[in-house]
C-alpha cells in the first residue's frame, strides 16, 4: 500500500496562538485575566509564536547542507559545478601561406559584442599545410579516395580484421615552409558506432572525460618525408588523441624542416589491425586545436590589492565574502587559492585554501570556502564551520595567488561552422581539399588555389599572443560547441543520485555482468551474454564460480553497410575492447569469482530454399534471411539473433515469406531447410546451437523447382 507523506509543518500561526491562548488561565492560576490584543503579554506570546512558526516551517524542508550529506553517504557525487562547452578551433592566417605560432590561452569569438570567447588549451603551431590527397591501401592496390572524401563519403581506413592497413596523405607545403621542431595538429574526424557510445576522446581529444586507458586496437607508426620517400617518425613526436583510430581526435606530430613549395607525404601504417569495423574517416583538417568556453585568471595582490583589501577591510566576522574581479555570473571554478597569513607566532606563512561544495562538513580550522557563480564570489567559514581568512599585510611580498576560469554555462553551445560562407554551396569536407572545390561548384577560382576563406570567429586576443605578435587570423569550428552548463542544483542532484543507485555497479548476477560490459566506458559494446560456470580453459566442463562474458561489438549496420566493401557481417571485438571489458568485470565481481571476457563463437549456417522455376527473387531471398539471421539485427525483434538460439525451418520459411510480400511478390515458398556446419539438411526438425553461439557465416542456397521429368536445379545465391 502506498503510505501517506508525513507531514511535520500541520500548525499555523494561528493553531499555536489558539493553543497558547487557552493554556493561560491553568498556568497563570487565574492570575492573568486579561487576553485581548492590547495586552503586552499577548504581544509577546504573538512574536514568540510567529518565531516559533518560522521554525516548524523549516521542519519539511530539506536543507543543501543535508542534501550533500545524504549524497556523500551514498557515495554520488555532491551537485555538480558550472562546466564550459568545447570545440575544435581551425586558425586560418589571413595571409595565406603564413606560419604562425598561437599562445595557450589566446581567445577568439563567434560573437565578441557578447563576450562570448574561446580560449586555446595549448599552443599551436599554424604550419603553412594543406591536405592535397588522400589514398588508402585495398586489396586491389592503393586507391585514391581524396574525391570521396572530399563529397562527404566516408571512406575506410582499414581491411578486415587482423589485415594491415596503410593510408598516405600527401601534404602541399606553400609560404615559407616551416623549420625543424615544426607541430602539425590534424584533426581525424572518423565516423561513430551506431547506437549509444559511452566512448570519449583522449585528452589529445576535446571532451571532458576523457577514458585515455583503453587499449587501442592497433599500434599505428607513422612516416613523414617526400612522395615515395618517406622515413618513420619517433613514437616520442606522435602524440595519437585516436586511440589507434577508435575514436575521432587530434594527431599531434612534430616534423622536421620543411621547404616551401614541397609535396609531401604523411603515412601511418600498421601490420596488423583488430578493428571490429575499419574506421572511417569523415574530414581530415590540419591546424586544429581544442579551445574551450573558459578564460583562465591568473591574479597575485599585495596587501593594497583590491581582493585583499575586501579581506582586510572588514572584520573577520562569520560568513566573510570576497568577490573576484569580473567574475559576477562568469565564475566556473577556482583552481588554487593561496593566502599569506599571520600564525600564532606573529611571523606570516602562506597556506592553500580548497573549494568545497559545502561548508558544513569542514571543521574550525579547515581552510576551505564555497564558489558562487552567479556573484562570482568566494564565501569563507564562520569559525567553527570552515576557518576565518586572516590576511597578514604587515609585510611586502605577495599576500594572496589565485588562478580561476570565467565563462562556462549553455551560452557557450551551438553547432559548427559551415567549411564556407553560407553562399557558397561547397561540400563541408572540402576544407582540407580547397584544390577540388571547382568540381562542387562552377564558380571562379580563387586567386590562389591554397587560400582557405576566412572563418567565421574573430581573433579577440592581444598582439603577444601570436607569434610573430600581431598577426591577423581567422578561426572557424570544425565540431558543435558543446558540454557548457550551469551548476547543478540540490534538487537536480537528488534527480541524479536516484537515477546513479539504480545502475548497477556490482557483478552478482548474470544480468549484472552483461550491463557492466554493455557500459563498460571508451568501447562500443552492442550486445553481451553471461556464461555462468564457463571458463576459456575448460570448455566442455562447468566451472563454479567463474563467468565468461560474451561480447559482440556495435558495427555499422545502417541500410547500405551490408553490401559495402568494408561490410562486417561476423563483428569481432579487438584485444583492447576484450581488455577494457574484463577489467570492468575484475573491479566489481564478488570474492572468489573468476570473470573473463570472450568474443562470440560463430556456427557456420547453410539454408536451402525451393521456389518454382519462374521466380527472379534470389538475391531478395539471400539478404533478407542473413538479416534475420544477423547478430545484431537478426531475431523475430530485430535485436539480433539470441546467443545459442534455436534454428527453425518453420521461422526460416516465415521470414522468407515476409520478404516476397513486403516486395509484392506473392510467390509461394515451397519448402525450407537448414543445416549445421557440413552436417544434413533438416526441413522438419529443430537445430540447436550451443550456448553463447550465434549463426554465421551463412550461406543461402536457392532450388528451383525442375519442370517434370528434369533434375532438380540448385542455384547459389
């Protein structure tokens, strides 16, 4: 049954004048006769009541401060801070040709009136390169796929799995060239899986969160030098914010010098790859960096700054206030707080103060404070819940060293920019190949073919943030602006805490160890199953204690992908992602438990189909039972096909039947069988597959009914 809310806050007012009220003869012994308003005693019993009603109030209201507690206890993280969006900046030098050098910290703006700046995460090197082509090894030979890429078509980078990879691009370097020590920041933009991605970039990357630990699934080298004659590049210059091509990010590569008017190539290779699907490349842009809705402040004072003054002006009373310069509704978060303070032997020493989300929990001599953002202020303690600051000025030097970040909040979010001005109808992807942008439209050419136009964010910086200082620049968004945020509130974070409890963080039942993997964070998992009692070293023997994981992992599978070259038909994960997944599982399994994880085990499926002889819908046929039989989007739901599911020539025919109709062909199925590995056809009975197994490859055959007195005719679909 559902129980009523208690209710503490049930009397007003007037219930505990009323109550007070008729109290007053017993307890005065019919001394106190007179009760009317005009009476001061009645005015003091109305204050009294109206203080003790404020109290009753805060009876059914839950303070921050308990909030946070109850959080803490339950081990989710207290209300989270404000958070600033991030994207990828492109710098594109106003004068083409020209090599630049951007300083971290230097802000450019899509909207300067509104104050809305980007500030760098480090610095770049603006090399005098543009992406002239691009091509990648297949079986047939290398083939250029700049064209592809540059009409927006994904374009693999990749064989089949365990096959080597090679990819070139060549690189036309214009202007002055660029010196020895020279760092090319190309941007790998590389299509997702499908589907939820719990994955995030690297911390060569741009996203908050960044799951660096995962074990990539191929060690990439790169060379570097002229067309044909390229030389390998130390593991030490390559900084991979891929992941070994897993996931998009920046490729940070410091070269050697370089003369103007060179082609150049840049090659990464690998012997043997483990992709589940071959990557693929969406856009390829050099001169990239990370650049994040956040300006950092850096601000040292005197005893006569203004900050200390706030410290030092007033008197060290609880609840001390200091507001930092522009910082009112700006205020991200304060990364350290140092203030020199007098000690109990008179002499001053600097000491650290942190940021807690709550002065509650800090005793009297804990140096801590709050950050508030919408007045861009830090609260200080009252003594016995937090320290008071006490400033020593008596001295010269630095009294206090803060570093803090302004900006942040949804202000900072929007979308990419266009690669061109908006009357330009050019593909995105021809950024990197401004040589092919007379082939989308029939327009001029530009005057030179290596200028880029300009972007769309303007250079808010000063002079001594480029180098050589002053030079002009353009930058434009290669990726969404996305991640900004306000703090989160109490109630948002209680919302959070129920919706954290109820996901599951310990391996105790089969269940759970199929979500943990699904989750597992940084490797795209479609589907898994739990073998409980199975162990890789004893496959036919039931194993107590010890639970295998089967993992199948997230592939494209949109409508064209099946008859794509790079096509996947029996994903497999890489070694990494197995890893990943395993050491997810050893964190949260119970004591004594063995957990392994372990890629799916395919059965080989052959299915015979008998139509008449004047049928044409073979190839309808074939692609409609491999889908059902897919592993990802096979089943009667379409989910994929269940781990050690039974085949079934009755559901076989069911499915064959739903393709002819869907297609308007009411041609009557005259019979379907199936088999197992090189065993018979079945027709009647069921064919069971052992557990944790999943059809594939699948080999469809389809009979034509012989005209009479003829052989039956078998035709391969």
């Amino acid at each position: 049954m559902t129980l009523t809310p208690l209710r503490l806050d049930d009397l007003s007012w007037a219930d505990l004048v009323d109550a007070v009220r008729s109290r007053i003869p017993a307890e005065s012994s019919g001394r106190w006769t007179l009760h009317a308003p005009v009476d001061p005693g009645m005015t003091l019993l109305d204050l009294q009541a109206y203080l003790l009603e404020q109290q009753v109030y805060r009876l059914d209201r839950i303070p921050d401060a308990v909030v946070h507690a109850v959080l803490r206890l339950l081990g989710v993280s207290g209300p989270a801070p404000a958070t600033a969006a991030v994207t990828v900046l492109q710098i594109v030098p106003q004068t083409p040709g020209t090599r630049l050098r951007i300083r971290e910290g230097t802000s450019f703006s899509r909207e300067p009136e509104r104050g809305r700046d980007f500030c760098l995460d480090r610095d770049l090197d603006v090399l005098p390169v543009r992406v002239a082509g691009l091509s990648v090894r297949e079986a047939t030979g290398d083939r250029d796929r700049t064209a592809d890429l540059a009409a927006g078509r994904p374009v693999p980078l990749a064989g089949a799995h365990g096959s080597p990879a090679r990819v070139r691009i060549r690189l036309s370097v214009s202007g002055e060239g660029f010196p020895d020590g020279g760092t090319l920041s190309l941007l790998l933009a590389l299509e997702q899986p499908a589907g939820p991605w719990t994955g995030s970039r690297t911390a060569d990357g741009w996203a908050e969160g960044a799951v660096p630990d995962v074990p990539p699934p191929a060690q990439l080298n790169w060379f570097y030098g002229p067309v044909g004659d390229t030389t390998p590049l130390p593991q030490e210059v390559v900084s991979d914010g891929t992941g070994g091509l897993r996931r998009s990010g920046l490729v940070r590569l410091t070269l050697p010098a370089t003369a103007a008017g060179s082609e150049m190539e840049l090659v990464l290779a690998t012997p043997a790859a483990t992709y589940a699907a071959p990557p693929r490349l969406l856009r390829l842009s050099p001169n990239s960096v990370p650049a994040h809705h956040a300006q950092r402040v850096r601000l040292e004072e005197s005893a006569d700054g203004p900050v200390v003054a706030q410290l030092t002006g007033r008197p060290p009373l609880p609840g001390l206030t200091v507001v930092l310069p522009g910082a009112a509704g700006r205020l991200i978060d304060v990364a350290h707080f140092t203030l020199r303070e007098t000690d109990d032997a008179g002499s001053g020493r600097t000491h650290d103060w942190a940021a807690v989300p709550d002065l509650a929990f800090s005793g009297p001599l804990d140096r801590v404070f709050t950050v508030d953002r919408a007045f861009g202020a830090l609260r200080f303690g009252d003594g016995l819940a937090g320290r008071i600051p006490r400033p020593d000025v008596t001295g010269p030097g630095t009294v206090l060293r803060t570093a803090y970040r302004l900006g942040g909040g949804p202000s900072g979010n929007g979308g990419a920019d266009p690669a061109v001005p908006a009357h330009a109808a050019e593909p995105a992807a021809l950024l990197a190949f401004p040589a092919l942008s007379g082939f989308a439209r029939p327009q001029p050419q530009r005057a030179t073919e290596e200028e880029a136009p300009p972007g769309a964010w303007v250079f808010t910086g000063g002079s001594s943030d480029t180098e050589p200082p002053g030079a002009p620049c353009t930058a434009r968004a290669l990726v969404p602006c996305a991640g900004g945020a306000e703090p989160e509130t109490p109630v948002a974070a209680r919302r959070r805490a129920a919706t954290a409890l109820a996901v599951v963080t310990r391996a105790v039942t089969a269940a759970d160890h199929e979500e943990l993997a699904l989750s597992t964070p940084g490797v795209a998992v479609a589907r898994a199953q739990a073998l409980v009692g199975a162990h890789p070293s004893h496959p036919s023997r039931n194993v107590p204690g010890a639970v295998t994981t089967i993992v199948v992992p997230r592939v494209p599978r949109a409508p064209g992908d099946s008859t794509a070259p790079d096509a996947v038909p029996l994903p497999v994960p890489d070694p990494g992602a197995l890893t990943a997944v395993r050491a997810r599982l050893e964190a949260a399994r119970l004591l004594g438990a063995g957990v392994f994880a372990a890629p799916p085990r395919y059965r080989p499926v052959r299915v015979r189909i008998t139509l008449p002889a004047d049928t044409a819908r073979k190839q309808l046929l074939d692609a409609a039972l491999r889908r059902f039989l897919d592993p990802l989007t096979g089943g009667d739901d379409g989910t994929g096909w269940p781990f050690g599911g039974v085949l079934r020539p009755s559901a076989l025919l069911r499915a064959a039947e739903r393709a002819l109709r869907a297609a308007g062909d009411r041609t009557p199925v005259q019979s379907v069988a199936a088999a197992l590995d090189d065993g018979p056809y079945e027709s009647c009975g069921d064919l069971p597959l052992r557990p944790g197994e999943l059809p594939g490859p699948v080999e469809v055959l389809v009979c034509t009914t012989p005209p009479s007195g003829a052989a039956p005719r078998e035709v391969r679909a």
